[in-house]
C-alpha cells in the first residue's frame, strides 16, 4: 500500500528523449490527492490487525493506540491538504505543482506547513508521536512478537511511508531542489532532541490544538 501511492507523484517535467515524451509520473490521475489519501488509511487497518493477531498483549496495545493515533491526524491532514486545493482548483498532484511556478505554498500557507510536518510525523509513527512503538512501555509496541522477513517488511512498509509522504509534502508546499532530503534530515533531528509525548498530550494536541486552528484557517481561506 505504502508503495502504491508513488504511483501518482510526478518526479518531474516531462522527459523529452527525440520524438519520445516520457512522463516522470506512473498514473497522472486527477484525483491523485485522494487516491493518496484513500491508501494511507488502509495502513490503520494493517498495524492493529499486525498487533492483534501476534497474541501479545504489548502489540494489542501498541496496535490500538496507532490506530487511534492515525485517525486522529488523519483528519488534520485532510483539513490542509482541502486548504491546498482550494487554492489550486485542482485535485491533479502535476497541477497542484504548475501552480506554484511563481510563488511556493510554502510562503503563504506556511502555518499550514508546519501543521502538516507534525502531521506527518504523527501519522508515519516517528518522535516524539512513536507511542505505538515506545520501547520504555511496550517494548516494541505492535512489532514486538515480529522477526526475519515479516519484520524487515514492516520497517520497509514504514520507511516507504515516511519517503511517501515527505513527497507529498513536498508537491503541496514547496518545489525548490534537495527538499526532500531537508525534509527527511528534520524527522531524524526531531528523533535526537525532543521527548516522547504523552498518550494524552498527544491527543490533545491532535483534538483540541491543531483541529481548532485548522478550522480557523480553513474558514477565513474561504472567506477570501
């Protein structure tokens, strides 16, 4: 799953080889956002069934608060990426990039930015939101009864969606060069400074800190 939602992000302008065009993108799909969105909620599906069919009680546990955890962010993801589309008119990644020739997402919606980094964080289960994996409480959360190939996929699957979305942070927000390796640098920065957050306080921060401000922001882009 993980890897399908490559299938719909544009690396870059066409290739043009001779009289051969070659598109940089598997599916140019007008509803690449969606078709994102639909296939990085069925990865909620796979931890809890990973956590709870393992028949430790550290993965149940570990299973069920990523669960929580995802759909909880989820929502605040999806509040952005509206605010995205909004200004584009468009649901087509290729398109949502066009629009940015002249200025970058991340200029004007740059609170939107910042959101949508914690955001992602949380959704990809990194620090300080890896509670479904906190070895300090469960051990190894969901992967806990997980070894040889089955645990190489997991971390595989996990490290596919951390590259995934840092992508499409990318296309939303900003074009300019070696972004992605900015990006990819901050998530293991963030890993060696800050403290893991509490089961509540993350919670908190998804259901009464962020989804607010969201709706604000949401509400006056509309507005004007």
């Amino acid at each position: 799953v993980a890897l399908s939602t490559y299938a719909v992000i544009p690396f870059g302008p066409d290739l043009v080889i001779g009289n051969y065009t070659i598109p940089l993108v598997v599916a140019d799909v007008n509803i690449g956002v969606l078709f994102i969105l639909a296939l990085t909620s069925l990865g909620v599906y796979a931890i809890t069934l990973a956590g709870w069919s393992s028949g430790s009680k550290y993965s149940l546990l570990g299973g069920i608060r990523s669960s929580a955890q995802m759909i909880s962010y989820e929502v605040s993801i999806g509040f952005i990426i509206v605010n995205v589309c909004i200004c584009t008119g468009s649901f087509n990644l290729s398109n949502i990039v066009l629009v940015q020739q002249n200025i970058w997402f991340i200029v004007p919606l740059f609170p939107m930015f910042i959101m949508f980094y914690i955001s992602m964080l949380a959704e990809t289960n990194r620090h300080p939101f890896d509670l479904p994996e906190a070895e300090s409480e469960l051990v190894a959360g969901f992967i806990t009864e997980y070894s040889s190939i089955y645990f190489s996929l997991i971390l595989l699957t996990e490290y596919a969606n951390i590259i995934g979305m840092s992508f499409w942070m990318i296309i939303l927000f900003s074009i300019f060069p070696l972004s992605l390796l900015l990006v990819l640098f901050f998530v293991c920065l963030i890993r060696s400074t800050l403290n893991r957050l509490k089961f509540d306080e993350l919670m908190t921060n998804a259901w009464i800190v962020l989804l607010p401000i969201l709706f604000y922001i949401l509400f006056i882009s509309m507005l004007y």
